[in-house]
C-alpha cells in the first residue's frame, strides 16, 4: 500500500515538471516573436530624416524581378538604422545644392524576404520575368555571380539600394541600367552604358562615399554604411 501511494504523487511531480518546462518554452517562444515583430528603436523611417526622400519600395509591391511582393514587406517603407538614415540625410544636403535628390528602392530588408528571394532563385522554372531585369544572365546562374544570396547586408539595417531624381519635377536621373537589372552593364565601372550614365554613376558613389557610404562592385544603386552600428546582427522584423 505505501508504495502504491508514492507512485501517483511522482507521477503528478513528473506530469508537473513538464508541464512548467512547457510553459516556460511557450513563454520563449512567445516572447521571441514579439521581439521579432517590433522595429527596434536603433531603427527609422529614413523619409522623417531625409528631407524630400523619395521611396519607391519595389519589394512592397510587384514591381521586381520576382514578380510579387516579398515577404516581410508590409508597408512600402524605407527604414534604416538611425546612424543610417542621418548619413544618408547628409548626401541629399549635398546633393541639394546640384539640384538633385535621391529616391530609395530598398533599405532594410527582413531575413523573411531574403529568404523568399532564395526560394525564387532555386525554382527555375519560374523565368516570367527574365526580360526586364534578368535578359542577359541564366537564372541558374544568379547565386554564383553574386546576384542572389542566402544572407543580406540589408538585413543589418544600414544597406540602401537607390538612384538619382531632379529636384524641378522629380525625374530619374540616367543610371544606364534599371534598378535590379543584373548583369555587367549594371556594373559601376561599365564603359557600355552613355557618357552622361557613367558621370551619373560616379556622382552618385563620390556623395555617397563623401558621407560614409562604401558601393557594391556588380550594382550601381547599393551602398553600405562603413562602421555600421550591427555588422554581424540580421533581423527579421516586417517592416511596417
């Protein structure tokens, strides 16, 4: 009879324990994605800092070379670290006095949507949108030639992708190539595009550079901000 009656009360012990080890997992977990669903404060819409920012978010919409929007993009905002954003309000303070702006493609880009970009590139049927931004380079190709990758330096929140508009009547600048187009000619140094594209090109990359901006050798639009205040952190909050 005694033994009988200590088996049921380690039974309920035992039962408990996991029970606790449960909750406290599901607290976790719980926890965890509250974190990942806020913005953090180190972080901003650059539009508030940049004055006269133009935002032309592509992954919020279906603008891209992939066809859709992206995941984690759920507003068409442009928010960056605030080390970020106030470097790159220091560019257009530059860039004002040629009469000149600046419009952003992409800033701070979710791990979820890199993640969606993986994804596209590995299915290789999906080609609908080859002519507009990919008409030179097989889509088997775009990982190897550093086009697609599994982690992003948007991810860290002081990455921007963006181009050149006149301040009079808000107008592209010529660049030579469409944003996200891949290919050569969308290299800074390619000698194919016009004379006035190339003297765009290295306009766009001295005010950057003169700010703190380092570029990307195959994309003319990308910069990332030297001493960037998280180099080894990626998040995946939205952006909302």
């Amino acid at each position: 009879m005694r033994g009988k009656g200590r088996g049921p009360v380690r039974r309920r012990s035992r039962i408990s324990l996991r029970s606790v080890r449960a909750m406290g997992i599901s607290l976790l977990l719980a926890s965890t994605s509250a974190r990942a669903a806020d913005r953090p404060a180190a972080f901003v819409d650059a539009a508030q800092v940049v004055s006269g920012l133009v935002v032309e978010m592509r992954y919020a919409g279906g603008h891209n070379f992939v066809g859709t929007p992206i995941d984690g993009y759920e507003r068409p905002l442009c928010l960056l670290t605030r080390q970020a954003a106030q470097a790159l309000g220091e560019v257009e303070r530059d860039l004002r006095a040629r009469g000149l702006g600046l419009k952003v493609y992409d800033c701070y880009r979710p791990v979820r949507a890199v993640a969606n970009f993986v994804r596209w590139a590995r299915d290789l049927r999906d080609v609908k949108r080859k002519a507009e931004f990919y008409p030179t380079v097989n889509k088997r190709d775009l990982f190897r030639l550093g086009y697609i990758a599994v982690q992003s330096g948007h991810s860290r929140g002081a990455t921007v992708d963006l181009g050149l508009v006149t301040l009079a009547d808000g107008r592209d600048l010529d660049m030579g190539t469409p944003f996200d187009t891949f290919g050569p000619r969308s290299w800074p140094g390619d000698t194919a595009v016009s004379v006035d594209a190339r003297a765009n090109r290295v306009l766009l990359a001295a005010a950057m550079r003169r700010r703190g901006f380092r570029p990307y050798v195959r994309e003319w639009w990308h910069f990332t901000l030297r001493g960037e205040p998280f180099p080894g952190t990626y998040f995946d909050f939205p952006v909302r």
